[in-house]
C-alpha cells in the first residue's frame, strides 16, 4: 500500500491559486443595468433569417475552420481583405488568443488602470506578468505618459480599452500612435463600444504595423448572446493566432450569425443614436443631482461618483442593478450604470434620487 494517503483533489496552478472568476452579478431584477449590453433586442429580421439559415446548416459536420464567409464580411466592412480579419468566441476570446501568441510566460503586457477588469484576468489565464501605466486625475492616458511607460517597461504587448471601461473615456489616437512608437510590442486597441462615438484606431493601420483592433458583437450589434469577436490587423497576427487557436473553435451558427449580421448591419445598429441622445440626457441628469459628479462618456455606459456610502446597495434595494467600483484604486465612491430603455433610466435616476435623499 502507498505510504501517502490518495489525495482527494489535485492543486490547482499555482499562478492561478486566488483567482477571483470574473462575474459582473447576474440577479433577476427588474432594472439591470451593470453589464453594457444594449436594451433592445435585435430586429425580427434577424432572428428569422437566421433560423432559416441555421435550418439549412449541415450541423453534423465540422464548421469552416477558418470561419472564411464570416471574415470576409467583416473586411468587407472595413475595406480590408480576409487575411487581415480574425474572429472568436466574444472579444474576451480575441485577446486570449493574442495574449497567448504574443505573451506567455517571460513577457510582459502593458494595461492601464483603471481599466477593463477582464484583461489582467485574461493575461492571467495566458501566464502572461501585467504591469500597468495609471490614468490622469481625468481618467485620461495621455501620449507622453503612454510613451513613458512603455520605455519605462518595454512591454512584449500593450492593451488599451477605447472608449475604456469603466470610466467611457476614449483613448485618442496620438496615444496610440505613442504606445506604438515608443517601442516594439504589438498594440491592442480594444474597440468594444467604439460604435457609440468614438474615433476608431481602425484608421490607423495601415500606418502602425503593429497594430491589432478588436471589436465585439456584444454591444453596439445587440448580440452579447452570440459570442462573438474579431479583431482588423495585419496579416501575419492572423497568421501567427492558428497557432493558439482550437480546432473549429468558432461553431457554425456563430459564423452564421455574424455574417448575417454584417449583411443587415445598418438594422442591426440603429438604435446607437438612441442610446447616445439616452446616454446625453441621463448623464445630464446626473450633472444636476447634488452631491454627483459624472465622466464624459463615448460608450454606452456612464461612470458617476457619489459621496454617500452603500449606494450600489441602496440602488439593488429599489430593484436597480448598476455595477460596483468604488472599491477600484482610482474609482472611490463611483459607479457605473449602462444605458437602459428610456423607462430604464428614468428607474436608474428615480432610485439614485431617492437612494441619496434616505442619506443626506
Ligand atoms: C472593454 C471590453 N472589452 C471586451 C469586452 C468583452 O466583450 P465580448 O462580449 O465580445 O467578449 C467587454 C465586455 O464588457 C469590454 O467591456
């Protein structure tokens, strides 16, 4: 008999011993507003044609494996051939792959703090080391900060959120263009509500060769359900992503879906005037409450602080979920609320009101 009792359960890696899983909650209340997907539904056309197109799929064969018909859509969007176009399960998945090709264990990613929390977890996942340049007193990253921490840690690679999450503010381009040529890593511009309103790095391509542009069918395309990412960039990134990649990982009623949705995508997206002229008029709201300061915002979500404590708490009370981050470095007493239906932010700004008068 082995001298060593069986042991009941193998240890996990060790760099991913207290890992928290990334969750935004997921509660059923009546007003949820924490996790930036868009409030409508998309068009009945969409659904149709695509069951009638997902009828005729032969599902008991494997998908295009390079998901070809789906990427060439895509390039069509932005004048760029297939070659150049990646696609994935979600955008969180595009940047998995990436940080596994270009990072790794004994290289370095750059992010910003704050920032979109799923990235240090991403890297993590991929045993890639973060280190982290912080944002301004604005929440701004500007092009000689971005520069000098990128000559400060000369990262493998880069990632950016713009607009970023939480705070909605974009990155400009100069900022790009300066964590580009300050070194020579490969430079991720996280596009994922750039739809909303801000300039996209896109235009920068063909001037920054080493520049990746992710984008998501989550937001702006009302398809957070899909799973469904991509991301414009040269080709040899496209090239050097089949390496990390799982056979088939992209499955045939995805590729689908996302082709149709290029096909129809001026349906797909005509809500985003709605939302912004909503995004405008809550952020306003806002602006006029005492005692609440609120960011400028080219997303679909607005970051606003308050002084008064268990305000997140307060909101839930009232049946209205927006999420959490006063507890981020950066981010004391702030919250960030995702544009709802116009009865939606009226719930939003009823509550807020109400949760700040039960504590003047
Ligand atoms: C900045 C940013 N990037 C990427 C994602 C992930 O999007 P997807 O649903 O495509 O995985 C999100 C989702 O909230 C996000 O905020």
């Amino acid at each position: 008999m082995s001298p060593h009792a069986p042991r009941r359960r193998v240890p996990v890696r060790t760099d991913l011993v207290g890992v928290e899983p990334y969750g935004a909650p997921q509660l059923d209340v009546p007003v949820r507003l924490n996790t930036n997907e868009t409030p409508f539904p998309p068009p009945a056309a969409f659904g149709e044609q695509l069951a009638k197109r997902v009828a005729s799929l032969e599902l008991h064969r494997y998908p295009d494996r390079r998901a070809w018909s789906l990427r060439t859509a895509l390039g069509g969007r932005f004048g760029l051939p297939a070659e150049r176009v990646w696609a994935a399960n979600g955008s969180n998945e595009v940047l998995l792959q990436l940080f596994q090709a270009y990072g790794g264990m004994g290289r370095t990613l750059l992010l910003c703090r704050p920032g979109y929390s799923a990235h240090p977890l991403i890297a993590r996942v991929a045993a890639t080391d973060h280190v982290e340049v912080e944002l301004d007193a604005g929440l701004r990253l500007s092009p000689a900060a971005a520069a000098g921490a990128v000559r400060a840690h000369r990262p493998d690679l880069v990632c950016v959120a713009s607009p970023n999450n939480p705070t909605g503010i974009p990155v400009s381009l100069d900022t790009v263009r300066a964590l580009h040529d300050a070194g020579d890593g490969l430079v991720v511009c996280d596009e994922a509500y750039v739809e909303f309103g801000a300039a996209s790095a896109a235009e920068l391509l063909d001037e920054l060769p080493r520049l990746v542009v992710c984008r998501t069918f989550s937001k702006a395309f009302r398809l957070a359900g899909v799973r469904l990412g991509y991301l414009l960039a040269h080709d040899w990134v496209v090239d050097d992503l089949r390496a990390v990649r799982l056979p088939y990982h992209l499955d045939a009623m995805t590729q689908e879906a996302g082709t149709l949705a290029c096909e129809l995508a001026g349906e797909m997206t005509a809500h985003i005037q709605a939302i912004v002229a909503e995004r405008e008029r809550v952020r306003a709201a806002l602006a006029d409450l005492d005692g609440v300061g609120v960011f400028d915002s080219a997303a679909n979500f607005l970051l606003f602080r308050t002084r008064v404590p268990a305000v997140w708490e307060a909101l839930l009370d009232r049946g209205v979920l927006v999420r959490d981050f006063s507890d981020r470095p950066g981010l004391a007493g702030c919250l960030r609320v995702t544009i709802g239906t116009p009865a939606e932010n009226d719930a939003f700004l009823t509550a807020l009101e109400d949760s700040l008068h039960a504590h003047p």
